[in-house]
C-alpha cells in the first residue's frame, strides 16, 4: 500500500508542477479552468447527501477537493516562483 501511496504523492507532484507552468500562459489556463471546473460536479455542499450521503457522492465530494488542492497548490507555487514573476 505504501508504494501506491508513494506513486499518487509523485503523480500529484507532476500535476502541480504542469500546471504551475501553465497558469503563466493566460488563455490557455483559462481553457484549463474551465475543462476543469466542469469535472467537479459537487462543490460547496451544492447537493445536500442527507445524513448518510451516498458512495458516489463521497467519492465525488472527495474527488473535488483534491482537485481543488491540486489547482490552489498550482497557484501559490507559481505565484511564489520568481522566474515566473519576471514573465509577468
């Protein structure tokens, strides 16, 4: 299990960096934004589960905010890059 949990972290490392990277190139982040943010149906309790939600809706709801992490990572790591700063 450990060797899988080792992969996600590098695999989430390289989303971050990519997408870093892109953030600098205005049209093209926003065309990713938008592929994005429709990916992530359920956001801020938009739906509301009941008291027990569902699988899928965990699943979903679990889902969302790590690829909202993902982008709000992406974003401070390239606001905090220097070289980036220079671009601007």
């Amino acid at each position: 299990m450990e060797k899988l949990e080792f992969r996600l972290a590098a695999h989430r490392e390289i989303l971050v960096a990519i997408l870093s990277g892109l953030s600098r190139h205005e049209d093209l982040w926003a065309e990713i934004s938008r592929t994005i943010d429709e990916a992530r149906i359920v956001q801020d309790h938009e739906e509301d589960p009941g008291v027990v939600p569902s699988e899928a809706f965990a699943r979903q709801n679990a889902m969302t905010a790590e690829i909202t992490s993902i982008l709000r990572d992406a974003a401070l790591r390239a606001k905090l890059d220097p070289e980036a700063a220079q671009e601007r």
